[in-house]
C-alpha cells in the first residue's frame, strides 16, 4: 500500500480526535488528512491531522479505531509519514501537523516511531513549523520527555471527568497513573528544560453519564495545577448502535456550552464560582454562561460604563476583550455618552444595555433581553463576547 493510500485511511480516522481543530470536522480541500485548526491568535490554519496507525489493542467504548471494530489497518513507517508531510506542506496546503495513533503493541513503542517522526521533520527536513503530538495513556515518563524536545504542542486526553466514569468507556486505562501522571510529567519536565510546550485535553460530552459541572470542575483543577493550556470537547457519538434516548443535537448544544465556559476561564479569568449550573449539574441550554453569569449577580449591576475596571467590564454581557480595549481608550480621551457608541465598537448594545449605566443613566431591561432564546455561537471553539 502506498503512503497515499495510507493517508485516505488514516488522515479520515483521525477526525474523531480534536484537540487541535476547535471542534471542527471540515476537511480542506480535497487531501485526505487536511482540516483547519485554530492557531495562535484564533488564526485559522490548515493542518495534515493524521494517525500514525489505526491498530490499536484497547476497547474503548467512544473509539472508532478500537480493536473491537472489523475495519482495514494500516500503519505509516516514520520515514513514510516525514516524507509524504513534507510533501504537502512545500505545496502550501499545510502549516503544521496533527499527529496521533492507536496503540500497537504497547504506547511506548508506539510513541517512539511518532517522535521518530517529528524528528526526522525537524532534523532530515528542518521544519520548524507546528508540531502536535499526542500523548498515548501508559507511555513512560523518559518516552513523554522526549517528545518535548520535538513537539510546539502535545496531548493528553482525560475522556472523563473521574475515574469511575472512565472505567465504564475505556476499561483498561489509568486514570491517575496513565493520564493526570503524563501531565503532571509534561508540565514539570516542560519547566525542569526551560522550554514551553503547551499541551491540552479533551473530554468526551456525554458518554458516561457526566454533568457539565463535574466536567468544569476537573477543566478547572487540570488548569490550575496540571498546566493544560486549552481544553476541547467533543460530543459522544455511539461507534455502533445508537444508546436508549442518545440525542446528538442536545449534546452539540452541551458542547458548545462547555466551550463558551472554557473561553472564560481561559481568556476573561473567570472563576469556578461564577459558572452557574442547573438542578442537575448542567449548563442551561437555552442561555449562554456569561449572561447566565450576571443574571445571578445582579447586585453587581449596572456598572457604570465611563468607570468599569477591565475586569468589570469583562462582566457585563455583550462586551469582550476588544471591546473593554476601545472602552478604556476612549474614556483616555473622554467620556462615553450614548449606548450607539459601544455599538460602533462591535459590541453587543441591545445585551449590555440592562447592565450598565452611562453617566448615571440606565440603558436597558432586563425584561427586553431575549434571555430564552438559543444564542448563536460562531464556532465551537471559542466565544464572541
């Protein structure tokens, strides 16, 4: 078989892993393998996300590659994968790479052929571009530390929120020792060299019987002390038959939901305790997390938009990082007088009206916001305001 036809498989089972795609499954162009990722500064860019191989030895309930599955395998030699990369990438239609595996054997030996990999492409080929590694649960501390030295960014994926809930979709997997022990690995290994490599997690909505809260809660202490940088979601999708009462369309909106939170914690410093849950432990469905958020504070509101801190501005619906930026520097030279002004600006008037005032002046109802409506979200990696 050839490394192009390798690719047709392995470049499409790949798709199911988005730790680097922002939740997106739109493939560019006609290249197996080529998906657009968000880069720095929310740049989209297109990658070649691909696995090493498709033979895996685990059973794991979300998985399409598990072993269980009756499907071709294939597997890439590492100078094959270096070579067909570099083949793309000097035709233009990539700018980094995603790459991922099933375990053959064991993660170890697994492992060593994709950093061979990277390493041919940043020594044979001098690439110096985005590299993404995942790392497999069970690789040893030395085989994680020597993926550092050849990956911008690497991957651990948790699945679940406790260990007993991934009991029930990955038996066989370490919660503590295989997965939580690989990042606590890459964080102190990352600062014992001096050398940042980002690394991130994704969950799986759904599949064990989770609540958003439990899922905010672990996002929350994997951040806080285990340096994940970015966590990504992806919806439960059954490998065979559909489970009794499986609702694709009401875990999307889950999913999305957990992104708008993540957003906020990562880029507006929210605290755990400003995420509201339902009765049940989930995020509402039918309101976004920020408004949610100041609708159960509204003693705090409204703030007076011509003397808002940063932080508070943070706050108040309708109003993110760019917008708070042009509040700040206009009021350097004056005084905000009309709600059409911050509109000008790109922020969302009609949903901040209800919690500021403008030189004294209340701006809105909350009676007059569409709080029960569903709110759009651009995309599902990320959060407007």
């Amino acid at each position: 078989m050839t490394p192009e036809e390798k690719l047709k498989i392995l470049g499409t089972s790949a798709k199911y892993d988005i730790s680097c795609c922002g939740g997106s499954y739109r493939q560019a162009g006609m290249v197996p393998g080529i998906y657009y990722a968000s880069g720095s500064n929310n740049k989209i860019i297109p990658i070649l996300k691909v696995l090493f191989t498709n033979k895996c030895k685990n059973d794991c309930l979300y998985c399409a590659n598990r072993i269980s599955q009756d499907m071709p395998r294939v597997s890439f030699t590492p100078d094959e994968l270096a070579t067909l990369f570099m083949q793309i990438h000097n035709k233009h239609f990539v700018h980094g790479l995603f790459l991922s595996s099933g375990v053959d054997g064991s993660a170890d030996s697994t492992m060593e052929k994709m950093i061979k990999t990277a390493k041919l492409l940043r020594q044979k080929h001098k690439f110096r571009g985005y590299i993404h590694l995942k790392i497999l649960p069970g690789a040893h501390p030395a085989t994680i530390r020597h993926a550092l030295y050849f990956a911008t960014r690497v991957s651990v994926n948790i699945e679940c929120p406790t260990p007993e809930q991934l009991a029930k979709i990955a038996r066989g997997k370490d919660f503590m020792g295989q997965i939580v022990r690989a990042m606590e690995v890459v964080k102190n290994e990352g600062e014992r060299i001096g050398q940042r490599t980002e690394q991130t997690t994704q969950f799986i909505v759904g599949a064990a019987g989770e609540s958003d809260q439990q899922i905010v809660k672990t996002m929350s202490w994997l951040r806080d002390t285990k340096g994940i940088f970015r966590t990504y979601f992806s919806a439960f999708t059954p490998v065979s038959q559909p489970a009794p009462n499986y609702n694709f369309t009401t875990l999307s909106i889950r999913k999305h939901r957990l992104y708008q939170v993540e957003f906020l914690q990562r880029l507006y410093d929210f605290s755990l305790s400003e995420i509201y849950f339902g009765k049940e432990g989930n995020l509402p469905n039918h309101i976004d997390p920020k408004l949610n958020c100041a609708l159960h504070n509204m003693d705090k509101f409204p703030v007076e938009i011509n003397k808002a801190s940063f932080k508070d501005l943070l706050r108040i619906p309708g109003i993110g990082k760019t917008i708070a930026n042009k509040i700040i520097a206009v009021r350097q030279e004056g005084r905000l007088t009309y709600l059409s002004q911050i509109k000008k600006m790109g922020a969302l008037a009609k949903k901040a009206a209800p919690f500021i005032l403008i030189n004294g002046k209340k701006q809105g109802e909350i009676k007059d916001l569409a709080c029960f409506e569903q709110l759009a979200l651009p995309y599902s990696g990320g959060l407007r305001q």
